[in-house]
C-alpha cells in the first residue's frame, strides 16, 4: 500500500493497536482484534492500512451522503415553497376573473 499516508494520528492508532490496547480512545474505527493478534509487525502493518483505508472511505462516504441529504432537504423545502407560491398565485389569479 504505497499510497498510504501516515499521520501523527494513524501512528498513534496503530500503537495502541499493535501493544494490545485496542480499546484506547484514541482509535476512531471499529476493527476486529483476531486480524492482528500473533501475527508478525509486517502483517499487521498491512492489516491496519487496509482497517485504516476502510474506515476512511466510510467517514467519507458518510459525510458525502449527510451533505447529499442536507442539499436534498433544501431543494425540498425550496420546492414546497414554490409550490405554495404557486398555488398562492393560482387563487389570485381565480380570484381576478372572478370579479
């Protein structure tokens, strides 16, 4: 995993990780613990890269698709607005022929 980036952050999880202190609050994703326990440092380098990736297309994902629902919900709202706009000027305009 060339393209792996290592932060202060990811070296501080992968630490507590790698001295069997998994429940540490500084790791912010969830991982299974066998994937890691016995195995030699390299296995569980490349294990915690790919727990690492993983957890952060997820937050990605999840941030994408609050902003998504946040966008939705405006346009939503914009448009019952307009409709009731609509609907406003539709009786006006009933109500002009009328007279």
């Amino acid at each position: 995993m060339a393209d792996f980036e290592w932060t202060d952050d990811s070296v501080k999880m992968f630490a507590h990780i790698y001295t069997s202190a998994p429940k540490s609050s500084l790791i912010d994703f969830e991982f299974d613990v066998k994937d890691y326990k016995g195995k030699p440092i390299g296995q569980k380098l490349v294990q915690f890269k790919k727990d690492y990736q993983r957890s952060a297309l997820t937050r990605h994902y999840r941030n994408v698709l609050r902003s998504v629902s946040a966008e939705n919900l405006k346009l939503i709202k914009e448009n019952e607005k307009l409709s009731e706009e609509v609907e406003l000027l539709k009786k006006q305009m009933h109500l002009r022929e009328k007279s």
